[in-house]
C-alpha cells in the first residue's frame, strides 16, 4: 500500500491526486512506524509522524488549490508550462510559504526534524525503506518539481538555503553524541536531507545535477546501512 502511495505522488500530474497520495504515505508511514502497537513507544511515534506530516499534507494542499487558482491550471504540467511559473501572482509568497510548510514538514527539516529519529520505532526494513529512501524524499521531490514554478526569487534562494543548511548541520551534529546505530542513521538522514534542501535553493543547474545524484545514492547507501544496523541490533 505505501509502495503504491508513493509511486502515485511521484507520478501524479494533477494536483488533487498529488495530494492524495501524499497523506495516503503519511497514513501508510504511521500503520508501519506502529506496527509493533502493545509497545507505548511505537505508537507514541507513529502518531506523532502523523500529526506532523498529515498537518503538513493540509498547508500542502492550499497551497495547491492557491497555485491552481492562480495559474489557472489543476496539473502540475500545466504550471510548469507557464512563462514565469507563479513568480509574477500576488499570491506567490503564500503559496510559496504553504508549500514549503508541506515539504518541510515531509522532509524533516528544522524545526520539524524530531519526528523522523522517533520513527525509528518501527522495524528495520521499514526504517531502510521508508525513513531513508523513499518517504522522507517526497518533499525533496516536490521542490525540485515545483523548482521552475516557484523557483529564482529571492525569498526561494534565502529560505531553502538556510532552513536546507540549518537541518544539515543539526542532523549531523545530532548524529555525533547517538550511541544507538539506527539513531545514529536516522540523524545523518536528516543531515542529507537538509543538504538536498540546500542544493535545491541555489538554484544553480549543476547544483540541482548534483542533488538528483545525491538523493539516488542516498537512498541506496543508507538503505543498506539500516539493514546492516538491523542485523548487528
């Protein structure tokens, strides 16, 4: 069910249905972080990494029905075949804002970080799976396709740089004083995360080369580093 949700964000031309598969991950995310339900901790953080991706799945999504008013288009296609994108719309900034919310809050950046280590209650395959490779990339996913929508303005180029650099230099020196090994991945995690963020904002394209390299790399590293975490645990 997760692995159909995300294929269905990631290849979602219309807006609404974009939406929809993002909270069915955050559904799915929060039945796997609990799966070992009699364990207080376990569903401690699965409704917290509910509460804050679903809360972000709802800024997301008027901040979608904003870019469908004012780019007059319900596809994602269709806002990226639009001149200037939505830079020229006097309701950039709060699209821009309400976006940003939603992918911040999907890709555990600071200060909606916390909940990603908490979801290392859930089994080790799912950690690999969902909380390195693929859910925690929704957001990231989402700012590079609405990079030529939304992108090149100043407040693009301030915002991501310094929540992206911010959430880079937390997760990694969080990471630093875990003595637990799935923590310790779960830190660095954030740490890549911010640094995607990060890349993205610049705005540059080798930049944004370097973060789709990254970001498949990523994944395939630290996937198999949790599954090797999970076996010495």
């Amino acid at each position: 069910l997760f692995m159909g949700a995300m294929l269905g964000l990631v290849l979602a031309d219309d807006l609404l249905s974009l939406f929809v598969f993002w909270e069915l991950t955050s559904i799915t995310s929060f039945l796997l972080i609990g799966f070992d339900h009699e364990r207080e901790a376990a569903r401690r953080a699965a409704l917290q990494a509910l509460l804050v991706t679903g809360g972000g799945g709802l800024a997301l999504m008027a901040g979608l029905i904003l870019a469908g008013l004012a780019g007059g288009t319900t596809t994602l296609s269709g806002l990226l075949a639009l001149p200037d994108g939505l830079r020229d719309s006097a309701l950039y900034l709060p699209i821009l804002v309400l976006v940003l919310a939603g992918a911040f809050s999907k890709s555990a950046q600071v200060p909606l970080h916390f909940w990603l280590p908490n979801a290392m209650e859930a089994p080790t395959p799912v950690s690999a799976y969902l909380h390195s490779a693929t859910m925690v990339k929704a957001g990231v996913y989402l700012l590079m396709r609405l990079a030529p929508v939304l992108g090149g303005t100043p407040e693009w180029t301030i915002v991501l740089p310094v929540f992206g650099g911010a959430t880079l230099l937390a997760g990694g020196l969080l990471a630093v004083r875990q003595t637990d090994l799935k923590l310790m991945l779960a830190y660095t995690t954030v740490a890549s995360l911010g640094l995607l963020v990060m890349l993205i904002g610049t705005g540059e394209a080798r930049a944004i080369e370097g973060a789709v390299i990254y970001l498949v790399a990523h994944s395939l590293f630290k996937g198999a580093l949790f599954m090797v975490a999970g076996a010495v645990d």
